[in-house]
C-alpha cells in the first residue's frame, strides 16, 4: 500500500476491522501481532468457546478489550465476566487467567515501562 510503512505486525497508516485480524479456530487460540516495540505491545487474540490462557503473570500492566464474545478473566483469585465492548486492566505482577465462556476476540495491550 503506497504511503504505509511496514513494521512488524499490521503495516502502519492501513485501516482494518479489528474483528476480522483472525478467524476463529476449533478448539484453539489465535493470536496476531499489531505492534511489537520495545516499550510495549499490542496482540490480537481469537478464542474458540472452552479454551483459555492458564494462571500466569506478567512483568507490566495489561490491559484487556473485548472486540467480540465473553471471557472470564480471573485476576488474583477473584473472576470477572468481560464481553464484547467492554475492557479491564490485569495489574502487573497479580496472577491471572483467562477462559472463553463464549468464543470471543480481544486485544491485549501491555506497556514496557
């Protein structure tokens, strides 16, 4: 595309519908990176109904956006439901998980810093 300028991930300066940056797969998680910089990331995630991220941590705050679907988001022991639209931080360093109530998309961003 002229005047877009490549990096890796989604080329800069293109318009895309966040919902269509990965298809839905059986009995899988997808994932498709946007931006990957030494400061921070920002990843697209598809989760097909059941599947889930298991407890972990990480070193930085994420933030999490529902694009389509329902999670649960557990986030040091206490769950939460996140649908479509909706958004919600996970501290850094607070164990965490993740699991599809219903297939759902999000964007997970996370700053270095």
């Amino acid at each position: 595309m002229a005047g877009s300028k490549e990096q890796k991930g989604v080329a800069r300066a293109t318009v895309a519908r966040l919902v269509d940056l990965a298809d839905y797969q059986e009995d899988s998680v997808v994932s498709r990176t946007i931006i990957d910089r030494k400061t921070g990331t920002v990843t697209f995630f598809a989760f097909d109904e059941g599947q889930g991220l298991s407890e972990h941590t990480a070193p930085y705050d994420a933030l999490i956006h529902l694009v389509d679907g329902e999670a649960e988001i557990g986030i040091s022991g206490r769950a939460t439901r996140v649908e479509k639209g909706e958004m919600i931080v996970i501290p850094a360093r607070k164990p965490h998980y993740l699991r599809a109530v219903k297939k759902f998309k999000m964007i997970l961003t996370m700053i270095r810093s």
